[in-house]
C-alpha cells in the first residue's frame, strides 16, 4: 500500500472535504439538535482544514504529516 500511496492526493482530498464542510447547510432542525450540528460542522471543518494544510511524506512506509500551528505573524 504504501508504494501506491499518495500524500498529496490524501492531503487534497482533506481540502476538498473542508470545503464541502463550509458549503453543507443545516438541516431544517431547531434548538439543541441544531446547535450541536452547527458545533460539530465547526469542528469537521477545522480538522479538515488543519489536514489540508500538513505537509507530509512516507518514510520506510510510515506517513508523516506536519501542520503548523503557529498563530501567523503580521512581519511578513
């Protein structure tokens, strides 16, 4: 599997599924139902977003992603 694995392919797939997060609606629910699939779309979508972001590589068939969590600077 490994050999037929590809990292950046994985990672796209990670940006596709972040978008697809950001356009979902809500279901016509009300109340705690609706707040808790709005807390949880929230949540995809960071996960999905922070793995779209990685850089990430295999070494001797392990996958290893790297995701800057660094709060960005305005110096540039």
């Amino acid at each position: 599997m490994a050999e037929e694995f590809d990292v950046d392919q994985m990672i796209s797939r990670f940006s596709e599924r972040a978008e697809a997060v950001k356009r979902r609606g809500v279901p016509p629910v009300e109340g705690p139902e609706r707040k808790r699939l709005m807390d949880q779309a929230r949540v995809d979508f960071q996960d999905f977003a922070m793995l779209a972001d990685a850089k990430g590589d295999m070494e001797d068939g392990v996958l290893h992603l790297r995701i800057d969590l660094r709060p960005q600077t305005s110096n540039g």
